[in-house]
C-alpha cells in the first residue's frame, strides 16, 4: 500500500509545464533533440512507409531524389516555422491555440488533435505486435485486412499498448531517455537489415546496386490496385508527412524545451536516418518479400524485419513502433489534459492508451497509414498557419495577436472558419479538381493564412481601451 | 569507468552493423550475422543507458 501510494505521488509530482511557460532551468541540450528526432523518425512507421512507395511502384530516380529535397524543406519547416515559434512563446501548441481561439475552439481542436495521435499511436502498436506476435505464430494481417482477424492478434495488441501507455504515463523525460538509448541501434539494424539481404536480390558489389535498384527494387511499377507514384509524390509526402508537427506546430510541445529555434534543425538527424536510409532500407527488405513470396498480400514488419535480421530485427520492429508510439501518445495526453487542466497528466495518458489500444487492433489502420499520414497532416496545417499570422502578420497590419485572451472570449470565430474554409476548399480540390491529397497542404497553407488574414479584419472589434494602455503578453517569453 | 562502458557500447553497435557488410562480401553465412546482430543488440543495451542519458544531462553541452 506504500509502495501503491509512492508511484501516485511521484507520478502527480510530474510537471511537464502544459500550462505554462517552460523555465530557463528547464530548457534541454541539443543533443537532447538530436536523439529524441533521430528515436522518433527512425520508428515504427519507416517499416510501413518504405514499402508503400514500393507498392505504390515510385522509380528509383524519382525516390532518391524526391526524399532529398523533401527531408530539406521538411527541415527548413521545422527550423524557421516551429523553432522560431517556439522559442518565442515556449508553451505548448494547445496553450497558444487557447490564448489565439479561445477555450471552446480549443476543446473541439484538441479532441481532433487528439483523436489523429492515438490513430498515429496505434498504427505503432500494431507493428509492434507484428513481432512480438512471432513466437506464437500469430496469423499476421493482409493489406486487405480491416477488422482483427485472431483472438491472438487482439491479445498481442493488448500486451504491446498496455507496456507503451506505462511508459508513457511517466512523462516526455522517460520517453526521450529511451529513444536516445534506441536511436542509434535502430538505424543500425534498418542498415544492416537491408545490406544483409542484397545478395538474395542479385546485388554481389557496388555496381550492382543502381541497376537492380531500377529493375527489381524500385520498378516504377506500382503493384495491383495502388496509384502511381512519381518525383513530386514522393517529394511532397517526405515534406508533408509531419507537416502537423512543423507546419501545423505540434512540435511547439517538443521544442519549446529548445534554448535556440536554431535546434529546429536538430530534426534533420530524424528525417534524414528515418524518412532517407529507412525508408530506402525497409522498400529493399519489402522488395525481397514480394520477389520470395511471389506477391503474398500478408504485410507484417516483424516476420519482414525477422526474415532479414533476425532476432534483433524483430525486437528493432517493437521497439521502433514503441518509439513512436510513447511520443505521440505522450502528446495525445497533452491535447486532452489541456481540455482541463486539473486532470493529472497519467490519469489522462491512461485514458488515452486505452482508446489507442483498442484502435490498433484494426489492422486498416496499418494498411491506409500513406493516405492517413497524409490526412493528418493537412487536418491540423490550417492551426499550425494561423499561429504563424497571428505572431508574424497580424501585428504589422493593425490587428492583436491573442485576440481570446484579449477580449476574455471563449470563442474566436476567426479561427474556426478558418479552418473550416481551409479544409473544405481542400476538399473541393481534391473532389472536382482531382489534386491528390499529397498535394493539398501547400495551396492549403497559403488559403489558411490569407483566410485568417481577412476572417480578422471581419471579426476583430475595435479595442480602443486596451490599445490605448498596451501591455505586455503575459505568458510570452522571448528567450532571445 | 564510462570509458570502457562506451568502448562496449560501440563494440555493440559494430557487432551489429558490420555482419551484414561481411554477408554482402561472402565472408559469412546470415545465420552468423543474425546471431551477432543479436550479440551486438544485447551489449547495446546493457552498456548504453548506462552513460548515454547521464551524458546528455550534462548542463555543458553548448
């Protein structure tokens, strides 16, 4: 009973500052950042994301250098967007929608917010259990799989989130502690994965590589029933495919921790390791499969990664879906606690691993991850642009940034339709233009921020009173 | 002690990348190099914790 009585009171005692400013002493290295988006973005999605480019039949050419420039402009996003932003308000992505859009929007956003993450986490679970499933020969689901297909699977889904949700009930320290242990071990396993395997694909040396590649790896050929892939896809995709954590700033939650916005480029050791070598890692592992298997539907990291590496490539299948997995849990409970801040942060992540655990056992979930990747992505963007007129814009056109906090309103109807315009004219895009849902982030961006813009000069009221004795922000900390 | 600590831990890390490199050459089976990669695995992640996160919570880090 003392024991019981200890781990509530130290779990109560965790602060991670969801509602306030971070402090100076608080403020995290570097090298902190470098491991926790190295641990993340070599995860557990690498080994669903690099087969779909396969399956979805992108050239070798057109992969190669499509991820080039993406992983760049996704950087730069994280740098000049999230970075700057962060260090200048050091709070959470939830507390600063708040003091922009009011509590009312924020418990719609956070619910959708949320909602997305534990989708996210529990795709993670579920590649997961892939391989902790293996010794008990657990039937493995198919790319046409929806609902669980075994008792066996559901249970394996269960042990897997349950470990995940205790995890992260014990705070982002604990989470980044182990991804930074992980990190540089799992792009090992992902290298040697792929590199032990080359000989079974006809590569013997060097030179063998590229025209294999062309030929046997990366066809240009997209398998049956998957649309065609080519340069701009996989550009626009390795840009996008955190485009909710830099452009739509849910990162603001990470890197508020950062003494500089500088260490926004810190996600280059992610992006770079995980959405470059894994990627390309994992489509040659996926390649050998369907070349084995000829064509087998099953698709299942860990018998792919056990296949190749063995052992240690199965346990690098758990723990790379459990390294995604306990971050965006970590920020699902975020999202939620932000709802009322008097909930305590593991009674929240608790609740939240429930839900995602019980997501995950629906293999769908793994099989759609490219388009549901996408969708999140463009879902949260229009949040992550309005934060950037109202810090950036809106104060060098005559308008007040914290427009909520300023008028004590709990609803800021500039920001709901702008989302809802966003969104829907991207959805009209999509439907009568046909422009892929790739591509809707960028005109999306651009429709947000011209749509705050005006959507304020409508809303806005003049606030002679308060403009006349301006006083300073509060809760904003300019750390540089 | 973290000196030696760290020599095993990238002793690990090798153990795990460089038998697949070996595979790739022909100079051993991948049943060998899966049972290293284990090996290396093991060694990884007993000796890593150890000094990787106390390094990294060093205030000297600028």
């Amino acid at each position: 009973m003392q024991k019981k009585q200890g781990l509530k009171d130290r779990l109560d005692a965790i602060n991670e500052y969801e509602q306030e400013p971070i402090p100076q002493s608080k403020l995290k290295s570097w090298k902190s950042f470098v491991g926790t988006y190295a641990g993340e973005h070599t995860a557990g999605t690498e080994f669903v994301l690099g087969p779909l480019f396969v399956a979805h039949g992108a050239s070798a050419m057109s992969l190669v250098t499509g991820l080039l420039v993406g992983n760049i402009l996704a950087v730069l996003s994280w740098a000049f967007f999230t970075g700057k932003i962060s260090v200048k308000t050091r709070l959470t992505l939830y507390h600063q929608i708040k003091k922009i859009a009011g509590s009312k929007f924020t418990l719609v956003y956070n619910l959708v917010n949320a909602g997305l993450f534990c989708f996210l986490a529990g795709a993670m679970i579920a590649v997961s259990a892939t391989a902790v499933g293996l010794p008990f020969n657990m039937e493995m689901p198919t790319l046409t799989d929806v609902f669980p297909n075994s008792i066996g699977w559901v249970a394996t889904v269960f042990v897997v989130g349950t470990i995940t949700t205790i995890v992260a009930m014990f705070g982002f320290t604990q989470v980044s502690k182990f991804a930074n242990v992980a990190a540089p071990w799992m792009i090992m396993i992902f290298i040697a994965a792929a590199v032990g395997v080359l000989p079974r694909l006809g590569i013997n040396s060097i030179s063998d590589f590229w025209p294999v590649a062309e030929t046997t790896i990366w066809t240009g050929e997209p398998l049956i029933g998957q649309s065609k892939f080519t340069f701009w896809h996989v550009m626009f995709f390795a840009w996008f495919c955190n485009m909710a954590m830099h452009i739509g700033m849910a990162d603001m939650s990470l890197l508020r921790y950062a003494k500089k916005w500088q260490y926004g480029f810190s996600s280059a050791s992610g992006v770079f390791l995980g959405h470059y070598i894994a990627w390309i890692a994992s489509g040659i592992l996926y390649s050998l499969f369907l070349l084995e298997s000829d064509n087998s539907l099953v698709f299942a990291p860990g018998p792919i990664a056990y296949e190749a590496a063995g052992i240690a490539g199965a346990i690098c299948v758990v723990i790379a879906g459990w390294t995604t997995a306990n971050p965006t849990l970590y920020r699902a409970g975020l999202a939620i606690q932000s709802i009322n801040p008097k909930w305590k942060t593991w009674k929240v992540t608790l609740f939240v691993g429930l839900f995602t655990t019980i997501a995950a056992c629906f293999p769908a979930l793994v099989m759609r991850l490219l388009e549901f990747v996408a969708l999140y992505g463009l879902i949260l963007m229009p949040v992550g642009a309005i934060i950037f007129v109202d810090i950036y814009v809106l104060p060098r056109i005559g308008l007040r940034s914290n427009y909520a906090e300023l008028k004590n309103i709990s609803f800021n109807p500039a920001v709901a339709w702008t989302w809802f315009i966003t969104l829907a004219v991207c959805l009209l895009l999509n439907l009568f233009i046909g422009i892929e849902i790739f591509f809707l982030g960028l005109p999306g961006w651009f429709i947000a921020v011209g749509g705050y813009i005006v959507c304020s000069r409508i809303f806005q009221k003049p606030t002679a009173h308060k403009m006349a004795t301006p006083t300073p922000i509060p809760t904003t900390v300019n750390a540089n | 002690m973290t000196f030696f600590l760290k020599i095993f831990s990238f002793v690990g890390l090798g153990l795990t990348l460089v038998p697949s490199f070996l595979v790739f050459q022909g100079f051993i089976e991948p049943g060998l190099s899966k049972t290293l990669m284990l090996v290396g695995t093991i060694i990884w992640f007993a000796t890593a914790p150890q000094w990787l996160n106390k390094f990294q919570e060093e205030p000297k880090d600028e």
